[in-house]
C-alpha cells in the first residue's frame, strides 16, 4: 500500500467501496447484500450529500463510510463513521 492520504470517494469509486465494504461484512460473518448490490446502491448514495467515504491506499486497502445526520444538539449535521475497515494485509502499519 502507498502512503497516499485518504481521499474523498466519488461515484465512480463505488465499486471500490462496495468490494471493501463487503469483504468487511464476510470477514466477520456478518450478511452482506454482495458487492454488485451494494455498488449500485453507493452510486446513488455517494452523488448526494449525505453520505461520504474516504479511500486510502493505492490502490485503496480502507475505507471509512460517513453520514451527516441532523441533531438536536447542534444547529447543522453531525459526522457519523459508520464503517470502518482496513484490510487484513494492511493493518498495522499506520
């Protein structure tokens, strides 16, 4: 992996996404709608302005999933991580 800073996901990277996203789901037995699914629903998602992703690596071994959500606490959105995962092989070596 190369040291590149994580950049923002655009649609175009929804297959990256989605292959990382689902290897996250097996790599813990967790169900997963498969990567084609998952694809074209980030393209979707990702065009929009609610939902974020950040890739690192090149080629991406990362990827965080955010979403801005309304809150009571505060007068705008918040930031949201609701996945995170580096794949196996790249783990630990910050």
């Amino acid at each position: 992996m190369s040291s590149a800073a994580p950049r923002p996901a655009t649609p175009s990277d929804a297959e990256t996404v989605a292959r990382l996203l689902d290897a996250f789901n097996r790599e813990y037995d967790t169900p997963t709608p498969g990567p084609d699914v998952l694809a074209d629903r980030l393209r979707v998602l990702l065009a929009g302005s609610e939902v974020m992703a950040l890739l690192a690596g090149d080629p991406a071994v990362a990827v965080a999933l955010l979403t801005l959500r309304p809150n009571v606490w505060v007068d705008g959105p918040v930031v949201l991580v609701d996945e995170l995962y580096v794949a196996p092989e790249a783990r630990g070596r910050g």
